[in-house]
C-alpha cells in the first residue's frame, strides 16, 4: 500500500472511459465507471487482493492494532475473501503458528492460504458449531465487512445492513473469548442506535471510524469494540 492517504499516480487525465453503454443501464454505467477509475481497485489488481475492501482492513488495523500473530478470528461472509487475505498474513505469518483463522459464507470461496474456508450460514447452531471446532475454542476477534445488496432505496439499504450488523453482533456475543474484540461495517443512522447501546454494555472501548479507502460517498463506517467483558441480556 502505498502510504495511508491512498494509492499514488493517477490523475483526471487518467480517467479510463467505457469504450461502450450498450446494453448497460445508467447505473451499471455508473458503476463500471467509478470501478475503472477507482485508484483502490487498481491497487488491490497490483498487489493481488481480491477486493480492494482489503485495504480498509489493513488501515483498521494500522489505527487500532487488532490483527497480531496467533490470534484465532472469524471472517463473515468473507467471500471474495480481500478481509480473509489481509487477515491470514498478518495472523498466520508463514502460513502457520498458533494462531487460527475461519473464514465463512453461504457463497463458495477460494482458498487462503492458513484459514479454513466454511461454506455455512453464522446465524444457525450449526454454523456456530462449526466455527468453535474450527478454532478449537473461542475466538479473539470476530471481523464483519457484510452489506445487503444495493436496492437504490437508501432507507432500505441502510435497514438491511443494519440488520445483518446485528446478526454479526449476535454471533460475537456467544464465540468471543474474554478481552475479545468486534469490528462491523454499519450504516449510520437506523437502527444503528440499539445495537451501539449493547455493544457499549458489553466492550471496554467502542469507536467508530471510516477508513480512507472507504467512498466519500458512502455512509458506511466501522464500528471497533475492544475488551470483551460478556454480553449482558437485552
């Protein structure tokens, strides 16, 4: 990466533009666009990410130091796996040690090297049990990146994410270890308000922050709670 206000190069001169619409709508157009000019994406391309999500990771990290060598973590809904990749390097240096990592999602997913990949739904018995074998005890840190599919309908998109951030807060709750720590995408604003008051009773230090590879435009930010000290009923 190339330093914490994001990837050098590029310029307005540089702006790669669709050789084609047709058959596009206007906000696949949009998309694709912003995708080809997003210094992120290329960046992520160059140092073989598969989503340039990974570097809000490594910039979470780089501010509040959650990823050392032999922790055991939990990716959710990991796939493509950009979060997994970020994750097994920095806790798993040499492929190996004490430390363990699982990565889950209902899609398939492609290996990482380290992790061992789940296809399992977090919010079934199952899937917990599956993930608490996998780690062979609790975990120390339990990683969301998940966002409901993009509807168009602000309100809407905000609800369902929200809604899988508690989802996340949920299965962390009953997996983390003592002194564990939590760190999900949310949207501000909705429901987000209910879901902070527990996650306050329940850490030592709650905080949210938007790392620089995250869109201006977008109204996603972390939420980051350390000291796990249990979750108290309601």
């Amino acid at each position: 990466m190339r330093g914490r206000g994001g990837p050098g190069g590029g310029s307005r001169a540089d702006s790669v533009r669709l050789r084609t619409a047709k058959g596009r709508s206007a906000s696949s157009q949009r998309w694709l666009r912003r995708q080809l000019n997003d210094p992120w994406v290329q960046e992520a391309r160059r140092l073989g990410y598969r989503s340039r999500a990974a570097f809000k990771l490594l910039q979470l990290d780089e501010r509040f130091r959650l990823l050392r060598p032999g922790l055991r973590a939990v990716d959710l809904g990991a796939a493509p796996g950009g979060w997994t990749q970020v994750a097994a390097a920095r806790l798993l240096p040499g492929g190996g040690g004490a430390g363990r990592l699982v990565a889950l999602d209902l899609l398939e997913m492609d290996p990482v090297a380290g992790a061992d990949i789940l296809r399992a739904d977090f919010m079934t018995e199952d899937g917990l049990r599956a993930v608490l074998a996998a780690l062979d005890g609790e975990a120390d840190l339990v990683l969301s990146d998940m966002a409901a599919p993009a509807t168009g309908h602000a309100a809407t998109d905000r609800a369902r994410t929200e809604a899988l951030c508690e989802a996340a807060w949920d299965f962390a709750a009953r997996a983390l270890a003592p002194g564990g720590a939590f760190v999900a995408k949310v949207y501000r604003g909705g429901t987000e308000r209910s879901l902070l008051a527990r996650v306050n009773r329940a850490f030592a230090a709650v905080r949210h922050a938007k790392p620089p590879a995250s869109r201006p435009e977008s109204p996603e930010t972390y939420l980051v709670a350390r000291g796990f000290r249990g979750a108290a009923e309601g």
